[in-house]
C-alpha cells in the first residue's frame, strides 16, 4: 500500500497514529490529535464511510424533518493534518502492528501503526429470538434510517390501497422494540410522520394507526433519570403510543410478533432498537475484556500493550465516580474519552510539555427529543420538559455537531413552517441492511457510538 506501508530500510521520522473507526470517539480522538500535533505525528483513520455520523439526529432524518447529508459530518472536518483510509477494518496484527482493511470494492491492503486507537463503536444487539433477523429493521446507519422512512411510507400507501380490514390494520401497526434513548425518540418520531401521511390519504380517514413500545425493564429510558422517564411516558402515551413495559418478543414472522405476554400483533413493521454490543472485531483481537469490552486502565490504555488505546462504545474504561464499574456506551462519554485519548497520546509522545491524565467525567445531563414541540431535558441537574427542553435539546446538538450548523437549523425552521413533502426514495432497498450489520456476515455497514 503506497503511503502507508513503509518500505524495510527507509527512515520514519513521525510516528504514525492510526485510528480505527469514527464514531464519536474516534472521530473526536483523530480532530483533537490533528490539532495537537500540528504535523508531528502522522494521524491516520480508518473507516469504511467518509463521514462521522452524528446518530442523535437520525430520528429527525428518518422523520424526514433533516436531509441526510446534514447529519453526516464529512471527515475532511478533523483538519489536514488527518489522513483518511476508506475501507472496513478486517483483521488486527497487534504483534506485527499492523491492521487489514478492504475497501468498497474489496481491495485488501495493509496500514502500519506505531499507535493504535481501537475506537469500532458498536453494532446492534440481537438476541436469540426466532424470526428478528429476518423480520426486523434496526436503526444504525444512514442506509437504515433512509429504508425505515420509505417503509414506514409504504406501508400507509398500501393499507389505503387495500381493502381487508385485517391488511389494513395490520400495515398501520408499528411495534418498537427497546424503550432506551434510541427507541423512545424513534417511536416519538415516526409515529407524527405516520400520522402525517395517514391524513393525506382519503382512504384511510378513520382508520386507526397502532403504536407500540416495548422493553423488558419496568420503565422507558431505564439509563436516565426517573422524572425524565416520566416525562416521555405522559407526552407519547397522550399520542396514543401503547408502552408495554416488562414486555418482549418471543417470535417474529412475516405477519406480526408474538409478545412475551400472549398476545400475537398482526404488523408488517417491526423496529429493532433493543441496543448495541461492542463491534465483533473487539473480541478477535485476542487481549483482554470485559463484558465483550476491551479492558483499559483509567488512561485509555490496553495493559501490556502501552502502544495501544481504546475509547467509545468498544472499551471498558474504568468509571472513576463509580469504582468497580465501567462508563456507559453514551456519545458523551465517547466523545470525552476521544478528546482524552488524543490528548494521552500526545502526552507520551513528548508534544508540548504535556502529562498524560486520567478518564473523569461529570454528568452534563441528558436531552431527549419527542418530536413535534415536546422534548424532556435535565441540563446539570435541572428537570425541563415542553418548549423550554426542546430549545436546550436542539441547542446542545447544534453545539454538540461539529458541521452543518447552519443547514440544520434551517431543517428546522422549514420543517415548522411548511409542510413536510412525503415520498419515497426508493434508494435503500431492504437487503443492503439487514439487522446483522457490522458482523462478520455482514462488515459493510458503518457503526457509531450511540448516545
């Protein structure tokens, strides 16, 4: 690989620093490094898209209140001192220091590190339940947000179409499964945009349209705080949306699901959003984890391994206000700890005087949007809900996205002034992806670092 393999003999007067992955950790870790270093080390990423996707946002994208693109960060943005390598990470030498990457046409070379930053983030997590990998639709990536909004549109168009009551029915239910951060904002979406196109179709007035959120845990959004979770049960229940809590699915088919209660749901919309596990390329690695996390000292750093790192959603790092335990897999940890990593890094590398520093966090709080006016917010601590959690929350993701600023907040305001054009693209079709994105079967699909 010209440019990235250097030949035996010849001198190598930077060090050069590859970063696996751009998800909130990474692509954090690769723009603070670039900044940094100022040309001193050789930063490298590697990842098989080329921009960061800022995943809180992709509710609005699947919504259609977002174009696509202005929640996609190109990579150009972590400075010019970054080098990007397009292609999926396929295997890690760590003896021989070195990673395997195939790019989108299955061209496969090899790029040397002197440091290593694991930061693969996260694919979703399936559990052993008949029928879901085939019949769900998960909601990771650009690719799938685009595909849920066509078949969420799709299925309103057929049921006006159709005239079986039972086939009617069944295309205006939507069952959500997994009542995280994720799931409540993707429910709270969809259900207003099928609503939307379901008063749009002459033939569907008085037809009533089915929501349903499910989760095993006793309440939604079971990682916040309780009053948060409050808030978004009395906002979508008001809706209409049926939240099943202490409830799953046992089988999914063609047809509908069979719930862990009983009852069957005639449906032909089943949304995986139950969560995600560390990218499978963590646990080939051969070091050391925990909880399929890569196991790192309070310095981001692998033990016995001093030249290699790991943050985000694929590490288990020490939580220092919480002994014994490890961080959450959130965007704000993730970004923190690539802001860190970088800085670590530097630190060993003798750049500015710096000392390395340990990972310590304190909770900014967390902001969930419910589409429409309605969100719920606790900015350091203080429980807003309504209008005025709505401006913290668009405003902490403006502050938060590293571009597209602008184009966002004009998403926005066109969104609230007319009317939202509804129509399928038809440029995601649902083979390119399916729920097993990011395993072995399927390394294609990008991953990030879920909030």
């Amino acid at each position: 690989m010209v440019g990235l393999m250097s030949a035996p003999g010849t001198s190598r007067p930077r060090q050069r620093v590859v970063i696996a992955g751009t998800g909130f950790a990474g692509f954090h870790a690769a723009r603070s490094l670039g900044r940094l270093a100022k040309g001193r080390l050789e930063v490298v990423v590697v990842n098989p898209t080329d921009y960061f996707l800022y995943l809180p946002l992709l509710p609005e994208v699947a919504a259609g209140i977002l174009d696509p693109r202005t929640v996609a960060a190109p990579l150009a943005a972590t400075g010019r001192g970054v080098r990007h390598v397009l292609g999926a990470v396929t295997d890690i030498d760590t003896g021989g220091r070195q990673l395997t990457v195939s790019d989108p046409e299955g061209n496969r070379r090899k790029v040397r590190y002197d440091q290593l930053v694991i930061a693969l983030g996260s694919v979703n997590k399936l559990l052993p339940i008949p029928g879901v990998a085939d019949h769900a639709h998960g909601f990771r990536s650009l690719a799938e947000a685009m595909y849920l909004r066509d078949h969420l549109l799709r299925q309103i168009e057929l049921a006006d179409l159709s005239a079986d009551r039972a086939e009617r029915d069944a295309r205006c239910t939507f069952v959500v499964v997994g009542a995280g951060y994720t799931g409540t904002e993707v429910a709270a979406h969809l259900q207003l945009l099928s609503r939307i196109a379901a008063r749009r179709r002459a033939g569907l007035a008085g037809q009533k349209q089915r929501w349903m959120l499910l989760d095993r845990a006793p309440r939604i959004m079971p990682e916040l705080d309780p009053r948060l979770s409050a808030t978004a049960t009395k906002v979508l229940s008001a809706r209409g949306i049926e939240i099943r809590t202490g409830t799953s699915v046992e089988q999914a088919t063609a047809g509908g699901v069979q719930l862990s209660d009983g009852e069957f749901v005639p449906t032909r919309s089943l949304i995986w959003c139950v969560g995600v596990r560390p990218d499978p390329m963590v646990a080939r690695l051969g070091l050391p984890l925990q909880r399929g996390r890569l196991t790192v000292d309070e310095y981001l750093t692998v033990p016995g391994h001093p030249e290699i790192h790991a943050c985000g959603d694929a590490a288990a790092v020490p939580d220092l206000a919480r002994p014994g335990s490890v961080t959450a897999m959130t965007a704000q940890h993730a970004q923190r700890q690539g802001n860190l990593v970088a800085a670590n890094i530097a630190a060993s590398c003798g750049l500015g005087g710096r000392t390395r520093r340990p990972y310590r966090h304190h909770d900014l709080g967390f902001v969930v949007d419910l589409g429409g006016m309605k969100a719920a917010a606790d900015p350091l601590g203080v429980r807003l809900s309504g209008l005025p959690a709505k401006a913290v929350t668009r405003g902490y993701h403006l502050l938060a996205m590293p571009a597209n600023r602008t184009r966002i907040a004009t998403g926005w305001a066109l969104d609230a002034v007319f009317s939202r054009q509804l129509v399928q693209l038809g440029l995601v079709r649902s083979g390119t992806v399916p729920l097993t994105a990011g395993t072995p079967e399927h390394p294609g699909l990008p991953t990030t670092a879920a909030p």
